[in-house]
C-alpha cells in the first residue's frame, strides 16, 4: 500500500513568514511522530501523536512551532515568524501504535524548508 | 537530560572490510532499534532489540543488546558499496520513556 507522504516536498519562505507542513501517514497507523533533521546531522524529535492527541510535545523548540492532527489521519506541522534557524528537513513518521511498547516507524520523504 | 551517543560520528572503509557502530546511552533501554538512511534518502527500519544481551542477524548484519540494556552495536561484514548510509540507532528510555535518537554514524565504502 501506499507509504507516508509529505508536502510539499521543498519550500522556500522568507523570514518571518508562517509555514505548513503537511503530513500523511499511512492508514491505520495510530501513531505519527514529527521529526527535524539539519543538514549533516542527527534527528531531532519535535512531537507525538496518539490518535488526535499529543501525549508528548516535549520536542518542539519555541512556541513558533505546533502541530495538529485530525482523527487518526493527517496532520499538520505549522511554523509561524519563521527563522533562518529553522531551516532543515522536516521528517515525518508513523507507526501502527504507539506508548512505551514500539513498533516500527515508516518514515516519509520529508520536507525541506530553507527560510532566506 | 538522557542522551544517546553514537560512535563513531563518520568511517570511511574500503570494500570488503568490516564495520561497526555503537551507541550508548546514559540510562536504561526498554529497546532499542536501528535505522539506515542513504544519501538524499529517509530512514529505513532495519531491526528492533528488546531482550538483555540479545543478538540479532540480517545476512551481513549483526546487531547486539548489552547485557545492561545500556548500549547496541552494529556490525557489518564484508561491506560493500550498497552499505553506504547513516546508521542511527534509537533508545526507548525505561525511565522517561522517551524515545531517542543517536546523531548516527555515516558509513563511506571506498570499491
């Protein structure tokens, strides 16, 4: 079936504008992770979805940054007055459930942001 | 706050050598799992440990949980130039339970 998809796959904004990132994860999937990745490095976890609710949001870096999600299906990962700083690949991943017992994460292709 | 480290950062290896990756963590692991992505690419699962001293093979691939549940490596034999990638690896903390990544270790194989 089809995987995670994002989009759009490249956005270019200039400093100080708001951007939405979208995600869909794959269906049934009960959980989605949003992820940050800056050139050259690690991932950066942002937040978690269960369903439609946030259980763990301890990754977002500045009240700039939230997330929602609708049912058990899209979300949404907005950023608002945007910095160069926030420049990066933004990965999205789900996975069938989620909570202290893990189950694989399938990964979308990611959106790469540049804020000029 | 808990961290997990991964070792070393980059290896560059010639064809045909054996490679390894660990990752360490300051505190306990409810289990952990590995992730390969290439160039350009996203992340793949690759495996998942949950089990005390636990090893796992995927043809040239060895994976390893320590006995503590503190740290994983990964082994590849023989690579070869499909192997090229960064690893990561990520821990399910037993305390917190958060789930973390390692900053990964990106793997150059010379043919």
């Amino acid at each position: 079936g089809a995987g995670v998809s994002q989009s759009p796959s490249n956005k270019v904004t200039e400093k100080g504008k708001d951007v939405e990132l979208r995600c869909d994860p794959i269906s049934g999937h009960t959980a989605l992770y949003w992820y940050r990745q800056r050139l050259g490095q690690g991932l950066e976890f942002l937040i978690y979805f269960q369903g439609n609710s946030a259980p763990d949001k301890s990754g977002l870096p500045s009240d700039r940054f939230s997330a929602e999600r609708t049912g058990e299906s899209v979300s949404t990962l907005t950023i608002q007055r945007t910095q160069q700083e926030d420049s990066a690949v933004y990965l999205c991943a789900s996975s069938l459930r989620g909570g202290r017992v893990d189950y694989e994460q399938y990964f979308g292709p990611g959106t790469r942001l540049t804020v000029t | 706050g808990q961290q997990v480290m991964q070792i070393p950062q980059y290896q560059h290896v010639q064809e045909g050598e054996d490679f390894t990756t660990y990752c360490n963590s300051s505190t306990t692991l409810s289990n952990i799992q590995w992730y390969k992505q290439r160039p350009g690419g996203h992340p793949v699962f690759l495996i998942q440990l949950v089990k005390s001293g636990e090893v796992k093979k995927q043809k040239r691939l060895t994976f390893q949980f320590g006995e503590a549940k503190k740290n994983s490596s990964l082994h590849i034999t023989a690579t070869q130039t499909t192997d090229v990638g960064t690893y990561f690896c990520a821990g399910r903390s037993s305390n917190t339970g958060k789930l973390i990544f390692g900053q990964g270790t990106t793997l150059q194989v010379k043919p």
